[in-house]
C-alpha cells in the first residue's frame, strides 16, 4: 500500500508539472477575488430609452477587465436601483460578457391634485418632490403621500387620506394623480389636568395657547390640536406656577389622545406641583468695579415675604440690565441663584452681578436694506460709532427702526469688537412692502354711509419719503387728498411736506348749508425732546358756503359765498402713550395756535389745547380721562365766520347730537358755532367675560362740554354759556371685518334747545 501510494503521488505531480503552462494567467490580467471568477470582456446595455448607456455604464461602477466578484455585482445592481431611474434591473453573464437589461421608470408628465378643498393646490406642490418632467419613483410617491398627509395634520385634519393613482401615457409617460379625502378637522374636545390640587382646571385651561373647542370659536385656531403648540403650552403651565410662587413645579407628562374616529383630541397634563414658597433673603452681590455704581437695590421688584414669582425675578433682571447699560456695562451677566428651605418655604434669592469693561461703540453694520438707502437707517439710530455703549439708546433705536413700518423684522445684536472695550452693533432687517392701496367702507352717526380709496407709498424710492392719495365718499362728506412728506428735511431731523386738499361737507342738517373747501397747507415738524414734537404750518384755503336755502337763519344766509383764510400756526405736542391707536397707559397733551390775516379775507387769532391720561387698573382694564379746549376771536374787530367756529356734539359730547349743543338760531333751528368750547370724557374700558379671541369689550363713560359766545346776537339766537353732562355705556367689537362701537348715552344735564341723541354707532374696515 506503501508503495502504490508513492506511485500515485509521482504521476499526480507529473501532470500538473506538464499542465502549468496552460492554466497559468498573463502577467497584466486582473486577478479574480472571489473562487471561480473570470475576466469581463465586454459589457452590454439593453432596455434602456431616454438614458444612454455609457450613462447606465457610469452608475454601474464595473468596466471591461474587472473580474466577475459577487460582491462587485450585487454593488453594481444596488448603485443602478439607487438612482430611480429603474423599475427593474437584471445583470446576466453571457460567458465573458456582462448584460445589463434594464426597464426605465416612465417619466411624469403632469402632477395632479383632486378633492383638496381646504388647502390650495399650490401650497402642496410646494411640498412635494415629483414635479413634470421628473423620473417615477413608487418610494418617492410613497414620500410625497406622507408629506402631504403631514400638511393635513398640521392643519388638524389627521382623518385625511391621500390615494396616488397613476395614468400611463405612450412613450413611457405617466400622470401622477393625488386623490385626497380631507375629512373633519380635528378639535381638543377636552383638556384634562391630574395633580392639581390648589389650582382648579378651568384656571389652569386659561393659562393654556390650546383651548377646548367651542361653537364660537370659528375665528380661531387654537382649538386645533398642534404638537408645538401643546411645547409651548408646558411651558406656559411651567410660567404660570413659577410666577405663582410654586418654585418645584414639573409637568410631568402631557399626552394627546385621537378618539377612535380621528375626529377629536383629548389631552391630559400630569403635573406635580409642589410647594408655595415666600421670598426669603433677598440680595445683591456686586462685583462691579469704579466709582459709577447704580443703586440696583431700588430696582428689585423681589422683595422679602412676598409670594415667590419667576416673573418678577426676570423684571427684576432686566431692569438692573438695562440700568447698567445706560451707565456703560456691555455683557453684563446677572445670574438668580435660588436657595429653597423647604422647612419654612422660603426661597432666598441672590442676584449675582460679574461685570463687563466699559465699552464704545467701535462699529455699526447694517444688513438687509436692498432697497432702502442705508442712510434712512443711520440717522435713526440715537447712538453713534465712538459714543459709549447704552442700552437704553439702542433699544430706542430699535423701537425707532420698527415705528419706520419700512421692515418686517428688525434685529439689533451687538458682539464684542476689536478689543475689550470695543463693541460693534449689527442691525440686520428685513424689507417689507411699503406701498398700499386701501379700500374702505364704513358707517357712522357722522357721516352716514362711507367709502374711501387710498394709495400711499411710504418709502419713497428708499428715501424714507411718503407720498399719499386719498379720496372719500360719504353720504355727507367727499374728500380729495394729495400728500408728500420728507422726514428728514435737508438732512435734517425735520419732517417738512405738503397737503393738497378738496373738502365737500353737507351741513344742512345741522345748520342748513354745504362747504366746499380746496386749499394746500406746507407744514415742517422736529423733536425737542425724545417724546415732544413742534410743528408748524401755513395753509391757505378757500371756502364756499352754498345750497342755503330761503328759510335758513338770516345768520347763515348773510355768510353765503365764497372768502380765503390765509394762517400760520404751531402745535406743540408731548406723547408718552405705550400704543397711539389703543392705548392703555401714558399720556398725551398738545396746544395749537393760528393766526389768520396774512392775506385773505379772515383774520382771526386761535388757540386750542388737548390732554388724556391712561392707567391700567388691572389687566384689560384701562381707565382714560381725555380732554380739550379751545378759544378762537377776531382781529381788527372782524367777526369769526361760521366754518372757523367750534362745534360740540356727537364723537365729543355723546349723548347729543352732531353740533347738538352751544349758540343756535332758535327761529330755524340751525346751529351757529361758537367761538370757546371744552369737553371732558372719563371712561373705563373693560373685559365683559366673552372668550378672548371675540375681541368684544365694554366701555362706561361720562362726557361733559360747553360751547359758548357767538358774534351773532339777537331775540332769536340762544347762546347760553352752561356744563352739560351725559352718562353712557358702550360695546367695542373688533371684528374681522374692522372696529365697531356702539355707545348708548343719556344726556344728564342738558338745556331745552340742546339736540340730545341716544345711540350713536360706528363701523369701519380697511383691507
């Protein structure tokens, strides 16, 4: 056996020692990876339409010579699905060459969107990926689907369902259609709160941006369930009991249920409230350097044995912060370091104050302004490169920006500069359209049915400059209007401008006649302080008095005809409300003279004087004493003319009508003017209990007035000089469709020949 197995081995090693020549691959071939495989030779493409081969070849990643490695293989198939533009994908070997058979996705031709009524076609191709012309994926229909059902979502319709079909077209085209079923909205049905023990759950809704869905709540959205939102609302919970002293609080879970038919929410916050501390200890450490130290201690809200509240701790912050910047501390850090005694329920707090250097202003870059010169921007700043930093300057600056109405956002940042005690103030905004066309209609007491159409641009070119045009059409009044104003006259803080005007009033209720006024008026306006505007102006005017019929007061008769008022005059104005159209606290307080004879037919001297004061009693309630007066005589001994008189009754005086008190023609009944009037409103406005979002409050009010002395006397003219008084209420409606007031007035002390009214109503819009 020995022996046989020796021969055997001998005649093995014989034939392969003969045979190597023959197996043995050239010295440049590639050398195969995997057991068995052999060379490419070629490679062909089959199937292929629109894509070219050499293409299909590059995706591949194999070429002529490269071995035929498994691995390599399944690589090169994987790369040619990955790129989409495949249905199928064969590779075959054909002996030393390699087949490629491929079947294109059909291109899409059209994108199509049917049964989305609530949301507009545009909005969802913005969304999704497939567009006309793009190569047919299922796996990117399947992504669109989830994209678009993501947009229902957020717009609270989680019952909507999306159904892609496709319409195969010739040469390998198809029409991509997204067939949608919106269904209901989805509304909170019930917010639920478990742990509260000390605050019941209909005060803890209130604090909430979600609210329960109610049938009156169709001007709202936050009866929508919103992931965000429901964020946003922790931390509102967080807020509220952190500014209730409950310094502890943690939610701990919020859920949001879809009932079973995908119609409603139900949310359920889990909270942990904890304890109710006091303010312990309460103090300030100070590590800033010099002699220019402010007193922060007056400027700490937080004081000792008071409830504990966040929200005054931030106040209190704030107001330290900005105190230090007026003095010139850039990047001041305060830090509140809270120590609780749970024992005593006291928080002891320490305001830790580490300072930064006094730092200048090295540089101001602004960004954003494609369209508005860069200069517009500068001159509102109040502080300049090389001035000390402030705080208070520069948010001044930036409230300055923002009252521009030339930017949707403005961003006021400063970083440190080149050195220390150098920073650079970056102001970046956003432009926004500064051009509109408004229209508006309305109703009032005043003016009976009206219309207005207005077209102004308020920055001009990106000047700054505004130019406007305005017309009105009333049942009692028609206006032509044609404004310009530069705010910055000669490179000055002066606003200087014209007004070309055309005025038609029909007075013939009041005092049977119809002015026609068209006149121009220059004007020019500057600050002398922050919040004290002068103004001065001249205007000339001429005033027809017509349509006087034969049975009017001989006093109105003898005033028909036309004569020119030529007068200078000056306002100076002092405004420190929070809001110019609705404000709740400040005050405000103007006096204006004119004298009129330079030139023209009147000459006449006047003065007028204007006030109000706002206080906020308690959140949305607001307190508001306004008032006015004013006094108008003529010179050279001339008579004042009845379109230059005073007229009290009605927006002034409720309770009474129109020009409803002062001197008038008793014989006619037309009233004259007088020559010295004054009012006084106090009013409260307040919350009436309605849901928030209505916009609906209240008002009570009492007005007090007097107009007295006219130049025309006689039997038949009554002119006496007494207080009238009146007492009301009033309804305020914010509506989508613009203001709308209501007042209900009682006239409480009044003469025989006042004109009282009852009801006076006003609505308005402008889109």
């Amino acid at each position: 056996m020995k022996m046989l197995g020796t021969i055997l081995s001998a005649a093995l090693w014989s034939l392969l020692l003969a045979g190597a020549p023959a197996f043995a691959a050239p010295a440049s071939a590639p050398q195969a990876t995997d057991a068995g495989a052999s060379v490419i030779r070629d490679i062909t493409v089959e199937g292929n339409q629109r894509i070219e081969s050499r293409t299909v070849l590059s995706y591949l990643g194999l070429k002529p010579g490269d071995s035929f490695s498994q691995n390599d293989i399944d690589a090169g198939l994987k790369n040619l699905f990955a790129t989409g533009f495949f249905a199928d994908v064969k590779l075959l070997r054909q002996g030393d060459t390699l087949q490629v058979r491929v079947v294109e996705n059909p291109v899409i031709s059209k994108v199509a969107f049917e049964g989305n009524n609530k949301i507009e076609t545009k909005d969802l191709e913005k969304e999704v990926e497939l567009k006309p012309r793009s190569i047919y994926s299922p796996d990117k229909v399947q992504s669109d689907v989830k994209r678009i059902l993501d947009i229902y979502r957020r717009s609270g319709r989680y019952n909507a369902t999306v159904e892609p079909k496709i319409i195969k077209q010739d040469q390998n085209r198809v029409d991509l259609v997204y067939e949608i079923t919106e269904g209901p909205t989805a509304k909170v049905a019930k917010i639920t709160f478990i742990g509260n023990d000390h605050y019941d759950s209909a005060t803890l809704r209130k604090t909430l941006r979600t609210e329960e869905t109610r049938w009156y709540k169709f001007l709202t959205d936050n009866d929508k369930y919103d992931p965000d939102r429901l964020q946003f609302d922790q931390e509102l919970l967080r807020r509220f009991y952190n500014n209730e002293g409950y310094a502890d609080f943690q939610v701990k879970s919020a859920n949001a249920e879809l009932s079973p038919n995908k119609d409603a929410f139900y949310l359920t916050f889990v909270v942990e409230e904890g304890v109710q501390y006091n303010f312990g200890e309460v103090k300030i450490v100070n590590e800033l350097k010099g002699n220019d130290k402010p007193d922060l201690e007056k400027l700490m809200t937080t004081k000792k044995g008071n409830t504990y509240d966040a929200g005054k701790v931030e106040d209190s912050i704030d107001a330290m912060t900005k105190e230090l910047g007026n003095h010139g501390y850039a990047f001041v850090d305060i830090q509140p370091r809270l120590e609780r005694d749970h024992e005593k329920k006291l928080a002891n707090l320490t305001y830790e104050i580490k300072p930064g250097p006094r730092v200048y202003v090295e540089r101001i870059n602004i960004t954003g302004n494609v369209r508005t010169l860069d200069e517009v921007v500068r001159r509102e700043f109040r502080l300049n490169e090389g001035d000390p930093y402030n705080t208070a300057l520069l948010q001044r600056t930036e409230q300055r920006l923002n009252n521009l109405g030339f930017f949707e956002k403005v961003n006021v940042k400063n970083e440190p500069g080149s050195a220390p005690d150098k920073t650079v103030v970056n102001v970046d905004v956003k432009e926004k359209s500064t051009g509109e066309i408004n229209l508006g209609a309305g109703f009032s007491t005043t003016d009976g049915i009206l219309g207005d159409v207005g077209i102004k641009e308020s920055n001009l070119m990106g000047t700054g400059q505004e130019l406007k045009v305005n017309f009105v059409l009333a049942s009692l009044r028609r206006d032509a209007e044609l404004s310009f104003t530069n705010p910055y006259f000669l490179d000055r803080e002066v606003a200087a401008g014209f007004d070309i005007y055309r005025t038609y009033e029909d007075f013939t209720q009041e005092s049977s006649y119809i002015s026609n006024i068209k006149g121009i008026t220059l004007r020019g306006s500057y600050a002398l302080q922050e919040k004290l505007q002068h103004t001065v102006y001249y205007t000339i005017h001429q005033n027809t008095i017509s349509n006087v019929p034969s049975n009017a007061s001989i006093f109105i008769q003898e005033q028909a005809g036309t004569n020119s008022t030529s007068a200078v005059g000056q306002t100076l104005a002092y405004d420190q409300r929070d809001n110019k159209q609705n404000p709740t606290k400040g005050y405000f307080a103007s006096i204006t003279q004119e004298v009129a004879g330079l030139g023209g037919d009147d000459k006449y001297l006047k003065h007028e004087i204007k006030a109000s004061y706002y206080y906020p009693l308690a959140p949305k309630w607001t307190m508001g004493v306004l008032g006015s007066g004013g006094y108008i005589f003529g010179l050279n001994g001339q008579d004042i003319r009845i379109p230059n008189r005073f007229f009290v009754g009605g927006d002034n005086l409720r309770g009474f009508r129109d020009a409803g008190i002062g001197p008038r023609d008793i014989s006619t009944l037309d009233a004259l003017g007088g020559n010295a009037y004054y009012t006084g409103t106090a009013e409260l406005r307040f919350p009436l209990g309605l849901p928030e979002e209505l916009g609906v409050s209240g008002a009570l009010f009492s007005d007090v007035g007097d107009l007295w002395h006219t130049n025309d006397t006689g039997p038949n003219v009554f002119d006496k000089n007494m207080v009238r008084v009146s007492g009301g209420f009033g309804i305020l409606w914010s509506s989508p469709f613009g203001p709308i007031r209501i007042d209900l007035a009682e006239p409480i002390v009044k003469d025989k020949e006042d004109r009282p009214e009852i009801m006076r109503f006003s609505f308005g819009t402008r889109f």
